[in-house]
C-alpha cells in the first residue's frame, strides 16, 4: 500500500489529526505498588502466544527447565462471534452479570491449558484483553475492534470477560474451574503502549492509514483500556498480580512523530495499574548482524527507572533461526543471542526473563511467502536501510522510502519479507531435534539468579 502524501505532512507540521495524547512534560507522582514485595522468585519461561499449540509448547517448557508459561487467552476462543448490545461498564461490574457469564461460557480450553502447565510444575501466566484482531471475536462481520463494536461496549465486553477469566481461576472457592486452580500474575492486553503504530503494521484494525483516527491512536482510550482491565483483574482478585509489557523496539522520535509518547513514557500513567512491569526487545528483527543481545540492559534500566520500585521482567525477546540462506540468520546466532541478552537482562537488574517461542515451523506459511520471486538483492538491501532508519527514529527517511515504492509493495511484498522470520523463534526444531540454544536455556534454568 503506497502511503499518502498527508501521513508526511502531518509528520513534518504536527500530528493534528491526532486526540491530543495522555501524557505531559511533567509526569504524575510516583505511586508505589500495591503489592510491596510481588515476587517470590526469578521468572524464567517461555512465551508461546499462540494457543493451538499450547500442550507442545509447556512439555518443552517443562524439559527444558522453565519455570513458567505465557499463553493468550483470546476472548475469540471464548466467544467466537458477538452481537452489538450496547453493555456498558455500570452494567458489567454487577457480579450477578459476572456469575452469570461464567455460567454460559465453556472454559475447557483454558482449563486444560493451567491443568497441563500445572502438573509439568510450571507456572501460567496468561495474556487478558489481548486485542491484535485475531484474538478478537467476530461482529456483524468484521472483527470486534473498539471501532466496530463501539468503544465503550470494548471496554465493558473486555472488562467482563477479564474479570469472569481472573475469578475462574482465584482459587477462592466460588465460580472456580474443577480442582480450584490458582494464576497469581496475569498480564493485560499486549505491547499496548504501541497499540497505534500495531495498527498502522497490521496487527490491530483498523490497519495502515485507517489506524490514524481509529481508536488505537487516542491515547486516552489506550490509558482507558489499561485501567479497566487492571480493574477487572482486581475486582476479581485483590491478591491477584499485574503486569503490562512495554514493545521497545520503536525509536522515541517515531512515536513522537505521530504524536505519542514514547515507549517507556506511558509507565507515568500506568503506575497505579501495574505491580510488575514487562519488556518486549527484538533488536535483531530487521538484521541478523551484529547480534545485540546486550541491547536489552539499556532498555531494562530505562523501564527500572521509570517503574517506581516494580520488578522489571524480560516478557519476550528472540532471535530467529532462520530464513538462514536470505538472511543470514543461523542457530549458532540463535545461541549466542540468548547467552548475551539473557547475561545482560541479569545484569541490568531484571527480575524474570523468557523466551519467545519453543518449537519452530521451519517452513514459511504461504501467508508469509514472498510473492513472485521471493526475497530478492533488493528486497535485502531494502531491509538494511529500513532497519537502520528505524532505529535511527528517521521518520521522514520511512516515509520518503515507502512514498518512492510502487503501489503495494510495502504492505505487499516487502511485508512478507520483513515477517519471513516469524517461524523460527522457537529453539526446538519441527522434528523434536534441539537447536545449540536448548544447552544455554537448559543451563540458564539450572543457575537462576535471585532476585535483585
């Protein structure tokens, strides 16, 4: 999709058709925890998103000696499609309307899922008010954004299901899944401090131009979002903890551009939601060289900062395995990745750290396929300058770029070949086989450090 001479104009003279955004230069008092000491151990785990794979993901979490499991649980699998009932957040905090939700729903696929990492003696730490569209559920035919729905039915509808999930598994003896399991920490919603420029990336909808005046670029309904959500954790579980995680991999000057905060700017706000605090790093996305593992100590110290005494924990980080013979990616990189980011998470302070994906596909899907003639000379090239200006936070460098390519390639073609690597984050390969990275997470797991 060829961007439109308007998104560089409003870069150059200001982000005017932007809500103005949350955050100021002179930030809100610094609110302690509510939870004075919310760790008990180190965190060290795996990040496995997706749930179609969940039971394969927890037996190599569990024998590669994890200590704890991330999983989203998506309202789409709960409730595949809604209709528009114009709820409202008074009307979902009744508990009668929480007991009765619980009521109708089947919970099975999340109950196995705790059964499962519970009995490998992992911990689950699951993924709430996740809203990439995939996670979401169908409405009147599109998916159930703030935007198609309606924003204050998506607060209430994620406020309620939030809340429903928390109380199925508090433990408290009321409304609690078979066996009365218990999940302390739950995370809520998903690198939505950069929930504008997912968006204009795909992952959320509206996308790409649209999602300059959709709901994910008004940082009062972002801030809006992290506090219902946190509320509804609460409300159902006052012991319960709480942790957002922070994507990092913007330049500041690229969400300043577009008229939000930077990354790590939005933690001023959000402190009376969050009793831990989550980073996201992937510095070697774009480029398999240098690897930069060491990247995350500037980062963990950044959010360590700024987090008024809550722990700091690496949610997902990873370097993928392949494409290799493309882009020079390789599981010797792999390896050597995790020992420096996991020697620096350490260092910097961070008080848990896991890996982003444990089996890899090894083959791209056709949806991440190249069209034509796959990834080309150009297409590299392409990548090296792209990824340079992005962590430059060259804006007008992205933009002049993407204005000087033909019609869809940007969305098009160079998409898929920014998103080549998804498939190989995982250290375990299609077979079962170990990549090198299985020896370094296995003796990580056998030494972890105390907490800081």
């Amino acid at each position: 999709m060829r961007l439109h001479k308007w998104v560089v104009k409003r870069v150059v003279f200001g982000a005017a058709l932007l809500p103005l955004v949350a955050w100021s230069a002179c930030p809100p008092p610094c609110t302690p925890p509510l939870h004075a000491k919310p760790l008990s151990e180190f965190l060290f785990g795996v990040s496995q998103l997706s749930s179609s794979s969940s039971s394969e993901g927890i037996a190599i979490a569990r024998d590669a000696g994890a200590k704890i499991f991330r999983s989203t649980f998506a309202w789409g699998e709960l409730e595949p499609n809604v209709q528009k009932l114009s709820l409202t957040l008074d009307q979902v905090r009744d508990p009668q309307v929480v007991a009765d939700y619980i009521a109708q729903q089947d919970w099975t696929g999340w109950e196995t899922r705790v059964q499962e990492a519970q009995t490998a003696g992992l911990a689950v730490l699951p993924i709430v008010g996740h809203g990439y569209s995939g996670n979401l559920p169908w409405v009147a035919g599109e998916k159930a954004t703030p935007d198609a729905l309606g924003r204050e039915e998506y607060l209430a509808r994620q406020y309620l299901v939030t809340r429903a999930t928390v109380e199925r598994f508090d433990a408290d003896g009321e409304q609690d899944a078979p066996g009365n399991p218990r999940v302390d920490l739950w995370q809520i919603e998903n690198e939505v401090n950069q929930a504008f420029l997912t968006a204009v990336f795909g992952w959320r909808h509206p996308s790409f131009l649209n999602a300059f005046q959709s709901a994910w670029a008004d940082t009062a309904f972002v801030q809006k979002l992290v506090e219902v959500l946190a509320t509804a954790v609460r409300d159902a579980d006052t012991e319960a903890l709480t942790v957002a995680n922070f994507h990092s991999d913007v330049h500041p000057q690229i969400n300043r551009d577009f008229g939000q905060p930077a990354w790590w700017e939005w933690l001023s706000d959000w402190h009376p939601f969050l009793d831990v605090v989550g980073l996201d790093a992937y510095p070697n996305y774009y480029v398999a060289d240098p690897v930069q593992g060491d990247a995350l100590a500037e980062r963990i110290k950044t959010l360590t900062e700024h987090a008024c005494g809550r722990p700091v924990i690496v949610m997902e980080t990873g370097y993928p395995s392949g494409p290799a013979e493309q882009r020079e990616f390789s599981e010797e990189k792999q390896a050597q990745y995790f020992e420096q980011a996991f020697e620096s998470a350490v260092g910097a302070g961070a008080s848990g750290f896991l890996w982003f994906g444990a089996k890899t596909a090894e083959v791209l899907p056709a949806e991440l396929l190249p069209p034509n003639e796959g990834i080309t000379g150009t297409d590299l090239e392409n990548l090296r300058s792209v990824g340079q200006w992005f962590e430059e936070g060259n804006t007008a460098a992205l933009l002049a770029w993407a204005l000087a390519q033909e019609p869809g390639y940007v969305a098009g073609h160079f998409g898929a070949v920014l998103r080549s690597v998804e498939p190989f984050w995982g250290f375990v390969h299609h077979d079962g086989s170990h990549k090198p990275m299985w020896d370094a997470f296995a003796d990580a797991a056998g030494c972890l450090p105390p907490l800081p």
